[in-house]
C-alpha cells in the first residue's frame, strides 16, 4: 500500500511537471532567451578539504561554462535578445545524496530510478532560489582520498545533471568540463565516444574531424571529452579552452537546423 501511495505521488508530480517542461523545451529550442542553470554543491566526503571547498564556490566558479556556450553559440551564428546564452547560478549546497543508478539495471529499474531522481531533485531544490531550467547537482570528492570519480550523468527528461568533481582548485577547469559536458546533455546532446574504448567517435566525436593532418586534433569535442592524439589515443584537456561544440552536438541541441 505505502509504495502504491508513493508510486501515484510521484506521477501526480511529475505530471505536473511535464506540463511546464513542454513549454520550457520550446523555449530552449529557440535559444532567444537565456539558459538558466543552477548548480547545487553536494559534499561527496566528510574531508575537511571537500567542506572548504564548497565553502569557496561562487556564481565565478562556473563563469568558463558561460563564456565557453556564448562563444561557441556566437561560432554558429546563434543570437539571443539579451546577449547571453547561459547563466550559471551557485544554489544553495544539498545535504542529501542522490539517488543511485542501478547496476545493470534493466529497462524498469532504469526507470524506476529515473523517476525517484526526478522527485528526490524536486524534493530538495529549494523554493525560495532563483528559477532555473537545469538542475545541476554537483558532487565533490578530495582528490586525496578519491582517486577515480565514478560516472557523471545528464538527464534530458526533467533537465537534471548529476556530476562527480574534485573538491580541488587546481581542477576546476577540468570540473567545468564535465559540467559543460552533463549541461548540454540536458538540452539533448548525445555522446560522441565509443563506450567501450572511451575513444572519441570519428567524425562526429573530433571537434575538426577534418583537419590535415587529422593527428593529433588541437581540442576536444565537448561530448567527446577527450582530444584525440591518434586512432587509438586520447587526452582530457585541462579546460574548456581546449573544446569545441562539434557540428553533430550543434544540431542536437538546435544551432544547427
């Protein structure tokens, strides 16, 4: 009977919340107005490094996603009435985990977990904090105690990201770019590497698939991650000043028709 209750509780507010995506997708489509995101701070730890961390985020920290979309739109000729397309906005930090993917799961436990996300980030997201179109909720791990940060994921359906970062300032930039990467996700980008290898895709995962010579590429594919230095290698960059919004990711998220 409980999980009935929670079950139609869940639909009731999702429901509601379809409605106003619709509209919110339309929008977006257009990129007329700004994207506006939030980024909410999760301690991944209990490391006192982790906790000042957080403490020093600021609205600044994510300024490079801001500057690294309007760029990119400005390349492919995407005007916006107000001369931005991205606000980034620090929210308030969570003190609640999300809920975890299944391992292995199959199509109904995917599910399942995609709608427990979707009503533990309503549930959480605070009121009174300014409207936003994407929810990013931000996880942060010392690097010293945390060597290898499990996946981050970016949810089109409800526009929510969950990103694994270092709780580290000498990381930041690398941070920004798995938060770009889960961003554009939310507007419908796919991603661009083989999920076997981690490899970027050719053509689509190169941000110059034709460059001459093709190796080693100059930047990374945003939904790639990496820039290829040959067929079989590859290396994250430090930043976003070393990606590129392929044309395939354009497409996904409407610059290019």
């Amino acid at each position: 009977m409980f999980k009935t209750i929670r079950v139609t509780v869940l639909v009731v507010i999702l429901v509601g919340v379809a409605a106003g995506s619709w509209q919110t997708t339309r929008r977006i489509a257009q990129w007329d107005l700004p994207l506006r995101a939030a980024v909410y701070p999760i301690a991944g730890d209990t490391s006192d490094v982790t906790r000042r961390y957080i403490a020093s985020l600021s609205s600044q920290t994510f300024q490079p996603i801001e500057r690294f979309i309007g760029e990119e739109a400005e390349r492919y000729g995407v005007k916006t009435s107000f001369g931005q397309h991205l606000r980034m906005k620090l929210a308030p930090e969570i003190k609640s985990q999300p809920p975890p993917p299944p391992i292995d799961g199959n199509v109904a436990a995917i599910m399942w977990w995609s709608l427990q996300l979707r009503y533990w980030a309503w549930s959480v997201a605070a009121p009174t904090t300014p409207a936003s179109d994407v929810r990013l909720f931000v996880i942060y791990f010392d690097p010293k105690k945390t060597g290898t940060l499990e996946h981050s994921l970016g949810l089109e359906k409800g526009r929510i990201g969950v990103v694994k970062a270092f709780s580290s300032e000498a990381l930041t930039g690398s941070n920004n770019m798995v938060i770009a990467h889960e961003l554009l996700h939310t507007v419908g980008a796919t991603d661009k590497y083989d999920a076997r290898t981690g490899q970027p895709r050719f053509p689509d995962g190169y941000a110059q698939p034709g460059a001459e010579p093709r190796y080693p590429q100059r930047f990374a594919e945003i939904m790639a991650g990496k820039i290829p230095l040959s067929a079989a290698e590859s290396t994250v960059p430090p930043s976003l000043n070393a990606a590129l919004i392929g044309e395939q990711t354009a497409r996904e998220i409407s610059w290019v028709k």
